[in-house]
C-alpha cells in the first residue's frame, strides 16, 4: 500500500511537472513580465510536483528500504530522518518554485534560521535532543525508562517530544495507567534518563516477605529459592547467561550469583526475607504477583513452622 502510494504521488508530481512546463511552452516570454493567471499556474503546477515528487520518494523508501528493517526501533529512526530531509528538500522546493531565486531562498532561510534560534530556544533544544538520542541512543522505542519525574514505555520518539505510555503515575503501581505522557526531547539534555533495558533485557526486582521470629527461618529461605526456581526456571538460567556475557564486554567487575538469591534483614517486630529475581522489565508485576500467589499458598501448608507477625508495629 506505501509503495503504491509513493509511486502514485511520484507520477502525478512528473504529470504537475510536464504540465508546468507546457503552460510556459504555450504562453509567450512577454506574458510573464508582469503577474498573470499563466504564471500563477505555472508556479502553482511546479511547487506541486516538487512536493508530489518528496512526497512519493519518501513512501517509496519508506516502503522499500525502512520496510525491510528488522529491528521496529531502528526502523522508527529512519522513518524520522527521511521525514525531516525530504519535508526540508520539499520546502525549499516549493518556496524556490514560487519565488525562482532558489539560492535567495536557501540564504533566506540561513537569515530567518539565525533569528528564529533566538526566539524559539527550547522546540530547538528538542531538536537537538533528538539528534542525541539518535546518536547516543539513551531509550528506543519500547523501552521501559525513567525521564525526570516521569516513567513509562517509549512509545513514539519525534523531532520535538518523546511520547510515553505511563506506567506507575497516580494510577497504577508499575504498570500501565491507560494514559500517554509527552515530554520534550530537551530533557534527555538536562535530565536524567533511566532506561531498565539499556544494559540488559532483564532487571532485578525483590520479593519480599515478611515472617515472625518463631519461624523456621532456613526453611523459608529455601521454600523461596524453591518457588523461585519453579516458576522461573530455565528462563532465568538463559538470562543469566546472556547477563554474565553482556557483563564481559563491559568494563564492569561484578560478583554475580548463579540464580535467585535471598537477603534476610532484621526488623524490630519481624523478619524480613527478599526474594531476588531477574524479570523483564515490562513484566515485573505480573511475575511478582505469581510468585507472591506461590509463596503464600507454600507458606500456609506450614503453619507448624512458619507464622506471621501479628504486632501493631508491622
């Protein structure tokens, strides 16, 4: 459907074009000394094809090229890119069709660029932004961050703003609120960015659970592992791997447990046990939910050897 939309707004630009040039061809040089319908025509037909024409290559490459890249973040990018050169290319075309000085409008917009750098700073330092997040690549589209005081999954980087689906908020805990967030580029200049994916496809979440002292305090540590173990399993065995292999090729020289962990802290009316867990970022809630489901639904089959703080402090 793009492609043949680019090849239809390619050949009616060539027609625009073919016309333009027929009414020049037909109308007499004395004619356009002064402005006339002719004229306007002409111009009119020309701007069209330069547009149709910038118009019809970017669907085609769109269609062609962004088409067959795999990876949807890298293909957003330059979806953005070839918008922004080929709008540029257009305008300047169309304003060039019009005014026939295209060096005068090229120098033109250099003159009104200049000006407007001063009255429009911040829409242009999210631009700038945008071309460091292309460059530095902070978040792509679908990752899971932390931009200022806002969080949510990015799901639409333009030349201007970030467009986050909320998680967490006034809404929800961490997960998705329903609601989008847009915020500008120019914060990833002046702000901190945390992106839960960056590093690795996995994060570390903590389980924690709390018991009395009366409690058999190694088994419940071992029933944790062992709940752990049955729900994660295999598929925290591979992500470990693929953590250990990303921590290789970095500078870093971390210790690094073999599987779920479990830290024990003492409180003043109860103990607290902290399941340890590699999850995807995305679905955090979700695993801590069926792991906390497991883990009390375990911990009830034994009430000879675990109990639960009943003080007024908890």
């Amino acid at each position: 459907m793009s492609r043949r939309l680019g090849l239809g707004a390619f050949a009616a630009g060539l027609i625009a074009a073919v016309l333009s040039a027929l009414v020049r061809a037909t109308t007499p040089l004395s004619d356009f000394d002064v402005p006339n319908a002719d004229l306007l025509l002409s111009k009119g037909l020309s701007a069209a094809a330069v547009a149709l024409v910038a118009y019809g290559v970017y669907r085609f490459l769109a269609a062609f090229f962004v088409g067959r890249i795999a990876d949807r973040r890298r293909a957003h990018d330059v979806r953005n890119v070839l918008r922004l050169t080929l709008g540029g290319v257009a305008l300047v075309g169309v304003f060039g069709a019009f005014t026939e000085q295209w060096l005068g409008v090229l120098v033109s917009f250099g003159v009104i660029g200049f000006a407007v750098t001063f009255a429009l700073q911040q829409p242009i330092l999210s631009f700038i932004g945008w071309f460091y997040i292309l460059a530095k690549r902070p978040y792509a589209v679908g990752d899971r961050v932390n931009i200022g005081s806002v969080s949510g999954d990015v799901a639409e980087v333009d030349f201007l703003v970030t467009t986050l689906w909320e998680t967490g908020g006034t809404l929800a805990s961490n997960q998705p609120s329903g609601r989008t967030v847009t915020v500008p580029n120019s914060l990833v200049l002046s702000s901190e960015v945390v992106n839960y994916g960056a590093l690795f496809d996995r994060v570390w979440t903590e389980v924690p659970v709390q018991v009395s002292y009366e409690t058999d305090l190694p088994f419940v540590r071992q029933l944790l592992l062992d709940v752990a173990d049955e729900e994660l399993g295999d598929d925290m065995d591979a992500a470990m791997k693929r953590y250990r292999a990303r921590l290789a090729e970095s500078p870093l020289d971390l210790d690094v447990a073999g599987g779920p962990t479990v830290n024990v802290a003492q409180e003043e009316s109860w103990v607290v046990f902290r399941l340890r867990v590699l999850v995807p970022p995305t679905r955090a809630q979700r695993v801590k939910n069926r792991l906390y489901e497991r883990i009390l639904d375990r911990l009830g089959d034994h009430p000879d050897r675990v109990s639960f703080p009943v003080s007024r402090n908890r």
